[in-house]
C-alpha cells in the first residue's frame, strides 16, 4: 500500500503530524509506505483561474508547473491520499486552502479527474471542542471527493488534542485507521 500525504499545518510537528504519524504507523505495520509534504516546504502557487484546465479543445492538467501537479501525479500512482489541516477560526488554514484551490483543475468538469478509486483519509485539527466544526469539515469532504477519490475516514480532532495530552483514543483511531487502508 503507497500513500501520499499532504500537511497543511506550519507546524511541523504539531498536531496534524502527530495524527499523520499515527496512520503512518499503522500503514508500516501492513508493509506500506507513507510519503509526507508540508505545504510550507513545496513550490505551490494559487489557483489563477485561467481556465486552460477546462479547455475543450485542447484539455491539460493545471498549467501552473510546480509541486502540485507533481504531487497528484503520485497521488494517481498511489492507493491511498491523505491530507491533514488545522481549522483557524473555524475554517481550514490559509495553507490548505491554496492546496485545495488547485483541485478546481481536477474535478469531473475536466479530463484530468483521479480514475483509479484512491482511497482518501481527511483529518481536520481545531482548539474548539470535538465536533464543533463536523458540518463545515463535511462540506470539504465533497472538495475531495469532486476530484475522484473515495473519502474513506474524516477524523475531526478538536480540542487542541494531540498537544493538549490525553490522546490515547486518537492515536489509536488513527493507527487503525492506517491499518485498516
């Protein structure tokens, strides 16, 4: 089993990686592999709106070159995608957005939507109490799954858990999370 992962937190051990090493551990526990990008450590600019990923006459991938493409071509080789972010005032942090903006070259309106069924794990870090947010996070659900991939875990973690300690139950979710893809 091959993943990708995207983390979209400035933190590079924070709470989005902890989670995401959780599931990794699980993965490695079933002989797969985990790749990990940090949003901030790539070259990835913002969508443009040009269009050239909606022409008709002459459809292509985003015609920005740069990491984005370079990563959702993996994603299409890979089994499973997962992509961790933190909820800033109740909404997903500048950093994912500008990843999750670039999807808008992907979905079922262009020929470069995923076609291989891959397996997506979505995991939303907030300080506010455990399901604070569910009803937005779910509305970013359907982002991932317009783009082809079928959206097999959401793990809303709230609370500022892992960092603020008694997180067992998280860690082991995530592990069977990892196990179980």
């Amino acid at each position: 089993m091959k993943a990708i992962t995207v983390i979209a937190s400035p933190r590079m051990e924070g709470n989005c990686r902890k989670i995401v090493d959780s599931i990794t551990e699980g993965i490695n526990e079933n002989n797969g592999e985990n790749k990990i990008y940090y949003v901030d450590k790539i070259d990835i600019k913002p969508c443009q709106a040009c269009g050239g990923c909606r022409n008709p006459e002459k459809p292509s991938k985003c015609v920005i070159n740069d990491d984005f493409r370079k990563i959702m071509d993996e994603v299409e080789d890979a089994d499973c995608f997962i992509f961790a972010s933190p909820n800033y005032f109740g909404e997903i942090n500048a950093q994912g957005h500008i990843f999750m903006d670039r999807f808008y070259s992907m979905t079922k309106n262009t020929s470069n939507q995923l076609k291989g069924n891959q397996k997506a794990v979505i995991v939303f870090t907030y300080g506010a109490p455990t399901g604070t947010y569910d009803e937005y996070i779910n509305s970013r659900v359907k982002i991932f799954e317009s783009i082809g991939l079928n959206v097999v875990e959401v793990m809303s973690v709230g609370g500022n858990k892992p960092s603020s300690g008694d997180s067992e139950d998280v860690y082991k979710k995530a592990r069977d999370i990892g196990l179980n893809l």
